[in-house]
C-alpha cells in the first residue's frame, strides 16, 4: 500500500463528502473546509504517474474553479450562487471519485499483465 | 466540418513530460503543508471572530509571511487570540520560508528548465515540414549546419555525446535533441515523417549503419527521403549504399576530389571556387539546377533555344536519355522526355521554374 496514494485517495473522497455536506447544509465553515479539502487533493494529484492523471488532474482543477468563487460569493453576501456553484464541484467530485476507483482497477490489470 | 489537425505524440514526448511532472511532485508535500497551515491559522481566527473569513485569512497571511501589520482581526487582540498567533507564527513562518525554499530551488533546478525548453522545442519541430535531420554534430556537420543555414533550410540536429552538445550550444542551434540519434523515438520526435532527408554522420559505420536501417524501416521511400551518410572507407560506402543511404561518401576521397580541381585548373581559380560556392550554397544569388524532362512534360519536344528565351535561365548541359552529356548545346536541339537539363540563372528564378515544372508533372 502507497502511503501517497492513501493520502491523494483520502483527500479526493473528502473533498467529494465535504462538498455533499456543504451542498445540504449551507454555512461558511462547511465551505471553508470543502476548498481545503479540495485544494490539497489537486496539490496531492501533481506528478502522481497514474494512468488517469491528467483527467484527475482536469476534474480537481475543474472543482477548485468552482468552490474559489463560491467561498468568494458566500462571504459578499450571495449565498444562493455560492450554493449552485458548489453543486458544480460536487458533479466534478463525483467524476474524481470514479476515476480513482477505474484507475485502481486499470493499474491492477496492467500489473496482472 | 474541418477536423484539426492531430499533433503526433511521440514516446519521447511523453518521456520528457512525465519527468517534467516528476520535478514538479516535489512541490506537491510542502504545498499542502502550507495549505494546512493557512486552513488551519484562517479555521481558528474565524472561531475567534465569530466567522469573518477575509479578515481571517488575511490575518494568517500577513503573520506566517512576516508582515505583521497588526491584529486586524476581532478576537484577536484578547488572550486566546494572542496565544493563538504567538503559536502560529511560531510553526507557520517555518513553514512558509522553508516552502518557498523548496519552490525556488524546484523551479530553479536545470533539469526542469532544460525538459521545458526541449518541450517547446520539440513543439516547434512538430510545425517543419520538407527539413533535414543531422544525426552527429561533428566539425564536418557543424559547418554543414552553417550552410544549411545560410539557404534558409530548417534542420533538426540530433547528438548525445558531451563533444556533440558542447558544439551544439556554442552555436546556439534552434532545433535540437539531446538523444541516441539511432533510436526509433529520437527519429520520431526529429519529425522523420515529414522530413526531406537525412544526414548520417555519426563516426562509426556499425552506427551509421544501424540509423540508416532504423530510418529506412520509417521511410522506405529513397525517392521521396534522401538519406546522405558518411563511411570509412571507399568500400563501406558502397555498403552503405547498398543498405539503404541514397549516396555515401568518404571524406577522404571528396577532399582529395576538390583539391586535384584546383591542382588541374591552376588558371582557372575562379570559375573553380565559384562551382564550389554554387554547390555548397555560399552563392544565394545564383544557383545551379538539374530537372528532369519527363514525358508529357511541357518543356519535352521543345528547341533549347525556345526553352533559354521563355524560361529566362541558360540552359547550360543536357543529359540524353542514353545517359550521354551534351554541353556544347544548339539553340535548334530538341529536348527528347527522359532528358535532363542544367539549369544556371539567379535562385530565386530557379526556385519558380522547379515549382512550376512540379505542378506541370502533377496535372500531366
């Protein structure tokens, strides 16, 4: 077991659950968290060599993009679209989950191999 | 709708990109240690001011950055709020000059630097057309280089050795990869499917042997890619040819050649030199050329005479198809298909009567 990998996988399936709890039960703290979350699993996904690394990479990008602007909006006093741009992240997280788990299996069959 | 035209991606590319993002890992701890420090100093300003994010985050900042402009935050001028900025500028400044130390040093480091101007380099090899690649970058090479330069001809120079890439960057060439050039990848990545030739120069017949086959196997072709490659020996140069290299040549034999022109026409120095100017490209404005006249070609069954008048070029020697060489040419002599003319006139007139002539067999 990668303790690297333990760690990326911990923090791409944190984001994704920070981002669930955010998007259910909207406050400034919840939020905070999701873009920490989210952002140390994009710095943990640089250079990591897997065969999905750069559509990884795209979706972590893709979920920071929203949730950046979201924290931004929330704390200008528009806590509506903050909201509606986190159910963005949260489509983008959903992807990274997945391609985490098709990723284990396509390194596990090309190791077979 | 117009497809865009597909990049090749080469192995080679790959190779350097992955390692690029290798380099660039070693960024990846120190950040998100950062990160939690940040998250972790703006997450307890917040608890203290009862959850003004801006003024938290700016706090953090401007204390584990060394600014200290004060306590900008509420809360953070009571006891717990200085007990809590007294701990974190004890571990955050830490973390933020050690992280910016690993930064500077990461993207300072030559190995990057190199891999992201070989990236950019090869990015502009992609986009040559019709070019040649020089494998082995010796003197001989090196003043090949500077003629090639001279006419305008793009050319990828490819070179692994410390005496190859020590001349390569003393004359700052434009395209250039630092790789065994007798790989299939390094070939690949020179741009071998679109290139017009080759030129095998690598000091060693078994090596020069072994690239000619590895480019041939690419681009079968002799026709339409030329391979050049320097031998030996009088008889590994015919071995050569033999195994795929459009023309061979022993140094020896070609400098012995010029050097008996000049020993055999002592008077005649220079029309010598000027031939010599003319075939190695230090003449840009005037120029020699040799064009086939096949069948159905406009210029076939046409008077010398008519052709010097309306191509505005002298038409100075004719090859028969039996092989014979007329030089001394009557304006009245009819140019038979399968003839081949040399043509003397300025370069630039030249250029657009071989353009003109290769649409001409095109249509024909």
């Amino acid at each position: 077991m990668s303790t690297r990998k333990l760690l990326t996988d911990f923090f791409v399936l944190m984001a994704l659950t920070t981002n669930v709890s955010f998007v259910v039960n909207p406050n400034g703290i919840e939020l905070f968290i999701t873009v920490v979350t989210n952002l140390a699993a994009t710095l943990l996904k640089v250079g990591e060599g897997r065969i999905l690394s750069a559509e990884l990479m795209a979706t972590g990008l893709v979920a920071d993009l929203h949730l950046i602007p979201a924290l931004y909006f929330f704390y200008t006093g528009e806590p509506a679209e903050s909201v509606s741009l986190a159910w963005g992240a949260l489509a983008a997280n959903v992807v990274s989950v997945l391609l985490v788990v098709i990723d284990t299996v396509l390194k596990s069959s090309v190791e077979d191999e | 709708m117009q497809r865009r035209k597909k990049r090749p991606r080469t192995r080679l590319r790959e190779r350097y990109e992955r390692r690029f993002y290798e380099i660039l890992r070693e960024l990846s701890i120190p950040l998100v240690i950062l990160h939690f420090t940040l998250a972790a100093g703006t997450l307890g300003y917040m608890w203290l001011s009862g959850g003004d994010f801006i003024n938290s985050f700016y706090m953090t900042v401007i204390t584990i950055g060394t600014i200290g402009y004060g306590e900008v935050v509420r809360g953070s001028d009571s006891t717990a709020g200085r007990i809590f900025t007294t701990f974190l500028a004890l571990g955050g400044i830490g973390v933020f000059t050690s992280t910016i130390t690993v930064i500077a040093r990461v993207l300072f480091k030559e190995e990057l630097q190199n891999l992201w101007r070989r990236l950019s380099m090869m990015n502009a090899i992609d986009k040559l057309e019709e070019h040649y690649i020089l494998a082995g970058f010796d003197e001989v090479t090196a003043e090949l280089a500077r003629l090639l330069e001279r006419r305008g001809v793009p050319f990828v120079v490819l070179d692994d050795t410390r005496e190859g890439l020590a001349r390569i960057a003393a004359r700052q060439l434009p395209y250039y990869l630092p790789e065994p050039p007798f790989e299939q990848e390094t070939l690949l990545a020179a741009g071998i499917r679109r290139a017009g030739g080759l030129v095998v120069n690598l000091g060693d017949d078994a090596r020069n042997i072994s690239i000619i086959a590895v480019a041939r196997l690419l681009r079968p072709g002799k026709d339409d890619f030329s391979i050049y490659s320097f031998a030996s020996s009088p008889e590994n140069a015919e071995r050569l040819e033999e195994l795929g290299a459009n023309r061979a040549f022993y140094p020896g034999r070609m400098v012995a050649g010029r050097l008996a022109a000049y020993l055999f026409h002592p008077e005649s120095d220079y029309l010598v030199t000027l031939f010599d100017r003319l075939a190695f490209g230090e003449e840009t404005d005037v120029d020699l050329l040799e064009v086939a006249v096949e069948e159905g070609s406009p210029w076939a069954g046409r008077t010398v005479g008519e052709l010097r008048a309306e191509l505005g070029v002298n038409v100075v020697a004719l090859r028969r198809p039996d092989g014979r060489l007329e030089l001394d040419l009557n304006d009245r002599l009819v140019v038979k298909p399968g003839s081949r003319l040399l043509l003397f006139g300025r370069a630039a007139r030249l250029e657009k009567l071989r353009e003109r002539l290769e649409e001409a067999h095109e249509h024909a």
